[in-house]
C-alpha cells in the first residue's frame, strides 16, 4: 500500500537486521546492548525477534555519536539514563583522553630509546623491536563489530595470565601470523590444505582471545572481510593482495566448518 506521496508508509518498527543494516552496527554489537541495559528493544515478536521504533532508533543515534568521541558505554549510559551533564560527560572524555596521551607518551619514550639503541649500535633485544606497537590499535574496531564482551573477554584473559603465559601467547600470535603471512606471500590455493589448516589455528585463536567463545559463521566472515577493508589488518598480513588470499580461505573454511547445514 502506497501513501498520499505514492511511497510505502513508513514503518513503525524495525527488525533487528534493518537496524544493523543500517546503523551499521551487528546484530551481535545490538543484542549485547541490550543485555548491558544501553538499547532495549521496542517489542519482541513471537518468535522472538526484535523489533525497534523511533524512540530506539533516536537513542541508538546518540549512543553512535558519543561512541565516536571514544567514551565507554558505561558513561554513554550513565549519561543517557541519569541525564548526566555536557560538563559531567565532557570531564569523563577528558579523562579518557588524558589516559590515552599517558600511553603515547610512554610509547614514544620507548620508542626513542630503542632507536638510540640502534643509532648507538649497541643492539637490542626483541622487546626492544616491538616497544612502540600498541596492542590495543583495534580496539575499537573490535567494539563496533562484534560488541564490548569480544573485546573485553579478550582483555579478561590476557590480563589473568601469568607473565610467561601471556609470552607464550604473544609467540603464538607472531607464529602463525607470520605463516599466514608467508603462506599467501607465496601464493597458495585458499582451498588448499596448507592454508586451510592454518585457517583452522586461527579460528581457534581468535576463539581463544574472545575468552574462549567460538565466532559464528557470520561474525567469522566479518572477521575476514575487514582484513581486507582496513589497511591497519591488512598491513599486519603483507598488504592488501596477501589480505585478500587470506579472506577467501577464510570464508571457505566458514562455510564448509561453521555453517549449519541442513
């Protein structure tokens, strides 16, 4: 049915998919909002889908735009929820900011003394090497994609190991990002059994990091095409051509291993 203009009325509510679609934003990210009490939906279906109306749709909006100045969802939605004022929420993202600069500057320090080292000729060791990379680059490319509970499980677990534990992670994640690396380096078939048993330890990884909770065929393919997307991953795997060999391994590796078949 066509309204007065001769456009489809305008719907009262959104699914959960049109929603995603369109913010952006994975069903995933929306459903972990839910649970944290930031966004809840409008209705729930019989079958239990959700659904959103406009007055979700307006506080998803404002929740985006304070996540793009980087505040935690906890003040989004204290700020939401409590009505906390511009100067209370601009104090908050200060103090975040300030804690950010305190990393750089300390990065920076490293990253200076390192370079004396080499400058001097005096060497230096492997923590010397990788003094100034920061692992936290793509935090929030994490959050957005795949909600706060992949980042934050991921942290948890880094954060209770031991010291020589979370050595022996970091060599694994250097191994086999430099097989990766190397295996698409040197052209091999995505489908090919090499490739696609070092896809098989890196879904196992990335379960790992995300505390041990498996990505889904969807969130695994997503995975996959950001490699591809941003520059910052693709560069981790040799530039764009490598990224792209890496994402059709991964996307056959998530079709013939985690969909569900019928």
């Amino acid at each position: 049915m066509l309204d007065r203009s001769g456009r489809p009325p305008v719907p009262e509510e959104w699914s959960i998919t049109d929603v995603a679609r369109a913010s952006g934003l994975t069903s995933r990210a929306l459903r972990h909002y839910e649970q944290i009490g930031l966004l809840h939906p409008s209705s729930l279906g019989s079958n239990g889908h959700r659904h959103y109306g406009e007055a979700q749709l307006s506080r998803l909006y404002r929740i985006l735009s304070l996540r793009d100045l980087d505040l935690p969802l906890e003040s989004i939605r204290l700020m939401l929820d409590e009505e906390l004022s511009m100067e209370e929420t601009m104090g908050a993202h200060l103090v975040e900011l300030q804690r950010r600069r305190a990393r750089t500057d300390a990065q920076i320090t490293r990253v200076q003394h390192a370079l004396e080292s080499f400058r001097k000729g005096t060497g230096m060791d492997i923590d010397d090497v990788f003094a100034g990379a920061d692992p936290t680059r793509f935090e929030t490319e994490v959050r957005r994609r795949w909600g706060d509970d992949a980042w934050e499980s991921g942290v948890c677990r880094h954060g209770s190991m031991t010291a020589e534990r979370q050595r022996s992670e970091e060599e694994r994640a250097r191994d086999l990002t430099a097989a990766l690396r190397d295996a698409a380096t040197q052209g091999e078939d995505p489908a090919g059994p090499r490739l696609q048993a070092l896809i098989a330890l890196h879904h196992r990884w990335v379960a790992d990091w995300w505390g041990g909770r498996d990505p889904d065929a969807d969130a695994y393919r997503g995975l996959a095409d950001l490699y591809v997307a941003d520059e910052r991953f693709s560069a981790v795997y040799g530039g764009p051509e490598n990224a792209e060999v890496l994402r059709a391994a991964m996307h056959l590796w998530a079709r013939e291993h985690l969909e569900v078949r019928g």
